[in-house]
C-alpha cells in the first residue's frame, strides 16, 4: 500500500477477535472494526436480533463490505455516509420482507 492511501485501512493480525470475518479475499481491512454504518441503513448483509430489552438491533457479522480490501471498503463507506439515513426497525422489517 502507498503512503498516501495508508490511511484507508490496516489489518490487526494480533487482535484476540481476527478474523472476525470469513471470507475475505484481498486485505482484511480493521479499520472500519465498529462499522460506521451501524446506525444507518445500508446494502450490508444484517441480520435483525430482539436484544434482552426487546429492541431490534443490527448483527451485522455476516456483511464483509467494510473489512474486504483497504481502497474498496473505504470507498464504499464514504459513499454512504454521503447521505446517510437513520436505520429504524421498521426500515429493517421492509428490507427483510
């Protein structure tokens, strides 16, 4: 990787958690470990779980588009933090319809 694009990603090989995700084909990127888009909706491959307090929540530990490749996951969230739109369970009980 080039020092100017150094800052779109790097791979955490001593984390107790690596890897997080299977099936990554180019570099595993951690840097985006805490999605950004976790509050948002987006293409990601999520799950809905009911959390102890009865409220939908993400699980997103399927969806690999912020880990596969520095260049290309830090494209696709700068894209969709472009115009962000809050996720709600409602949105989430469409998409999975």
């Amino acid at each position: 990787m080039n020092a100017a694009a150094s800052f779109q990603g790097f791979t955490n090989t001593a984390c107790a958690f690596y890897p997080c995700h299977s099936g990554i084909k180019k570099e595993f990127n951690c840097l985006f470990c805490y999605c950004p888009l976790y509050a948002y909706n987006c293409p990601g491959t999520y799950s809905m779980l009911i959390d102890r307090h009865g409220q939908p929540r993400k699980d997103c530990s399927q969806c690999r588009l912020p880990h596969d490749g520095y260049a290309a996951s830090w494209q696709f969230i700068q894209k969709w933090l472009e115009q962000p739109t809050l996720w709600n369970s409602e949105t989430a009980h469409e998409r999975h319809q």
